[in-house]
C-alpha cells in the first residue's frame, strides 16, 4: 500500500509540477522516495529484464539505442531519459511508467545511470546486466578522483549476480573484470579501423602496479590493445568487432561475418553500437531484426545532429571532456572541405565550473588550412578562442560572440558548413535556435530540417547522403517550389 500511495504521490505531482511549467523529470521521483525510502527495488516487479549502462561516455546513446532495437524486435521497454539518471531520476522514471494500480509487467528495463549513483541503485535494485562502457577523466575529474569512483563503485558490486558486460579496450573498465568470472567482453580487434593518431590525453598506467602500459594497437584515448609487464592485460573478447568502416551514411560494423550497416556518424559510435548489439543477443534478437533497427535509429539530440539552415549543413554534438573533444574533432576534419567550426563552451555546473579541461583537447587537429573560421562562444568564449589561438591558428580568423545566438547569425554569413562543439548546458538552446531558423527558412524558401530529408527528391537525398552539401542549394533549387511539394506528400 505504501508503495502505492508513492506512485500516485509522484503521478500527482509531476501533473503538478509539468503545470506549473517545471520539467520536474526527476520530482515525482524523489516525492516516491520520501514515502518509500527504496522504492527503486520496484524496478524488479515492473520489468523482467534490468539493464543498467554506466561509464563516462556513451551511456545515453548506447541506451537509447538498445531501447530501440528491443522496441524493433516487438519487446515492451521501460526507459529514462538523459539527465534522469541519478537514483531519484530512476525512480521518477519507475513512478512514471508505473499503471495507476498493480504493475505492468515490461519486457525490459533499459536504464542510464550515473556511474556515482550505481552503488545505492544496485543496493535498491541489482540488475540483470551491467554494461560499462568506459571511464574517461572528465572535467571535474583531475585529480585522480576516478580511482577512488571505481573503487567505490566495485564495492557496490561485490555480491553481484547478474552478468557484466565491460569494454575489453578499456584498462579502467577492466579493473571491474575480477569481481565475477564468464564476464563478456566486447572490443574491437587490432586495426578494426585506422583511427587517427592523435594525442592520448589519458593517463596510460596501469592500475595494479602504476607502470606505464604497453600498447599493441590504440583505438583512441586510452582504448586498445594493453597489457602490463605485471600481468594486467587486456582480457580476451567475447564479442568483438573485427572491422569497423565509416561509410558516407554512416560506420558499418563486422561482427562474426555478419555486417551491421548503421546510421551513426562518428567512430566513437562503435563501442556504442557494439555494446547495445551484444545486450540485445542476450536476449536473443536475431541479427535481422538488428540491422533493420541499425538503419532506424534516430540519433539522440546533440549527438551529431544535423541541421540545414541557409542551405548548408550544421552539426552539432556535444563535449563534455577531453577524449570527447578528440574524437568530435577527428569526425569533423574527416573530409578536407572547407568548414566552420564553432566551440559553445559554458561553465555552469552541468558544464563543469572548471574549464581546463579544455586545454587537454587536441584542437591542434582543427589548426588546418580548411578551417575558414572558428566562432567561441558560450559564456567562456574567450577561453575557447584563447585555446585556438595557442594552436597558430590566425588570430583573424577566430571570432567571439559569446551569445549563441549572435554566433549562428554569424555563421549564416558563410556558405561552408558549420560544425559545433557544445557542452551540456549549451546543446538545448543551440538546438532550439538551429530549429527555429531551419523552421523559419522552411516556410519561406527551400530549407528544411533533418527530418524533412525523407521528403526530398531522390537526386537531392543522394546529394545529401554522399556529403556534397556545396551541391544542396542546387539540386533543391532544381526541386522546385520545395515548400509546395512537401506540401502535398505531407505524411500523415
Ligand atoms: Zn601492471
């Protein structure tokens, strides 16, 4: 009865809070929690299935898109959105997908959650499966406070049954890999792909005995192929990608010779796309229905998103640490045509108070030739233009507008691409301002938004899909009145 009265409790208040204009996604949660201390251990009587997905990067995507291939494969899931993934953001997301009365019984709970909550949320309610995606040292972590994260974390987990799921590649994650025995291991093999060598910004030590760790292949960052003459090692995978390629419309992945075509830009995406393949094998989903769920996969907002305002493409994704920062930059400088980049830095809380970090990305890699301009804003542009400045890149060529939305105004001037670097804080209005102006020029002229490109000519679509965005404008103007056509194939 108790938990009952908190799930009505929290539905009442989060109609309440959403009324009176607050998100309050996590709200309903925490009023559930003072009526039933641990009420997340209801978890286990709404679902059949918990996965939990933790580590620093990746969590969101990697959940989402589980979420959707399980959805594809006819599974009832229960989920929580980003920045609901604290214990009280769990249980918000418990209260809300809760009936009235009784429980519903879902197939699978996939839930995000922050790596310093999993401790209370594996003592409410252990999951089946723990995946860790990997740990990279983020913005608030200088000082070696991420060993002292997993030290904590691993005590939370000494008694725990289900299975984990760890980054072979990853030397932090594997420190988890001695709590169980017949974990599964997922990573790419050696050279899956040629990544760029740039700079390893993380620390490469090994974590039993602190001598530096040998590396027979890097991926990036500090993910490869390690061992230690101490004996630590990178263990054998289970589950493994053995290329990887990245194709115009997106990375495709081969995994046991079967191929996994995705529509995910971006390299990084891998382990992602890696990870949510082998939790959905677990529960039996056949690679068909994977790949039909690969090819449908909407990518999460501000996770290289793209936007076309003016005619040209913008893409936005979000940094929130160094080996973020790096991987985004590599995607960006793929191709050698000439692009904007913008770098959206804001030191709010979310953000990180502390913006060294930054110091620790390789803009060097976006020193080249066919950048026409890098735009800094946020509310530490002039942080951001001062560390280009430090890579020799012309001082004329960096411009501050530290509002956002003078910066795409800016930007519009220019008929090359706009790539955008945001931190947290910065991604929802950077977001709401390409929308609004891709929404505006759609009324008017021939723009659309990303979610338009269906609508298109096949001609214009296969501009769009092979990148040759200089030719957009073009083959859109051949379209036609665009705004009249799309009128008429409106779907439903
Ligand atoms: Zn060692």
């Amino acid at each position: 009865m108790k938990t009952q009265v908190a799930i009505w409790a929290g539905k009442i208040i989060g109609v309440l809070s959403r009324a009176l204009g607050h998100g309050g996604s996590t709200i309903p949660g925490i009023v559930a929690r003072k009526l039933d201390a641990k009420f997340l251990r209801h978890s286990r009587s709404i679902a059949k299935t918990i996965f939990y997905i933790t580590g620093t990067n990746g969590k969101t995507t990697t959940a989402n898109l589980i979420s959707h291939l399980l959805q594809t494969a006819g599974q009832s899931v229960m989920t929580n959105r980003e920045g609901s993934n604290m214990v009280t953001g769990l249980s918000a997301c418990l209260v809300q997908s809760a009936p009235l009365i009784g429980w519903k019984k879902y197939d699978v709970a996939v839930l995000e959650v922050d790596e310093a909550s999993l401790p209370n949320a594996i003592a409410e309610c252990p999951s089946d499966y723990l995946l860790i995606t990997n740990f990279f040292r983020d913005q608030l972590d200088r000082y070696g406070e991420i060993d002292l994260l997993i030290k904590k974390m691993k005590d939370s987990l000494k008694y725990f049954a289900g299975n984990f799921i760890i980054n072979a590649d990853d030397p932090f994650s594997n420190r988890f890999s001695n709590l169980k025995k017949d974990n599964i291991y997922v990573g790419l093999n050696a050279h899956a792909y040629p990544f760029d060598s740039y700079l390893m910004t993380e620390s490469r030590y090994c974590p039993n005995c602190q001598n530096e760790l040998s590396y027979s292949s890097v991926h990036y960052g500090h993910l490869g192929h390690y061992h230690c003459t101490c004996g630590f090692k990178r263990p054998e995978t289970t589950f493994a990608a053995e290329k990887v390629f990245n194709d115009k419309k997106g990375i495709r992945l081969v995994i046991d010779d079967e191929e996994y075509p995705t529509t995910f830009k971006g390299l990084y995406n891998a382990y992602n796309v890696l990870f949510a393949i082998q939790a959905c094998q677990a529960l039996d989903v056949k690679p068909d229905v994977l790949r039909k769920g690969l090819m449908t996969y909407q990518n999460s907002k501000g996770r290289m998103q793209e936007f076309l305002v003016n005619g040209k493409v913008w893409r936005l994704n979000l940094v929130k640490n160094p080996a973020g920062g790096n991987v985004t930059l590599s995607e960006y400088f793929e191709g050698d045509e000439t692009k904007l980049l913008m770098f959206c830095l804001n030191d709010n809380l979310a953000d990180g108070e502390d913006i060294s970090w930054i110091w620790d990305i390789d803009m060097e890699l976006a020193n080249r030739d066919e950048l026409e301009l890098f735009i800094a804003s946020g509310t530490r542009a002039h942080d951001a233009a001062l560390r280009m400045k430090y890579t020799g890149f012309p001082e004329k060529k960096i411009i501050i507008l530290p509002d956002m939305n003078e910066a795409v105004l800016y930007a519009k001037r220019f008929e090359s691409p706009t790539y955008i670097m945001a931190t947290y804080t910065c991604l929802s209005p950077m977001i709401s301002i390409l929308s609004k102006e891709a929404e505006k020029e759609n009324k008017g002229d021939s723009n659309l938004e990303t979610s338009t490109i269906p609508l298109l000519s096949r001609y214009t679509q296969s501009v769009w899909r092979q990148g040759k965005y200089y030719l957009l404008k073009k083959a859109m103007r051949m379209e036609g009145d665009f705004s009249t056509s799309r009128r008429n194939q409106k779907p439903k």
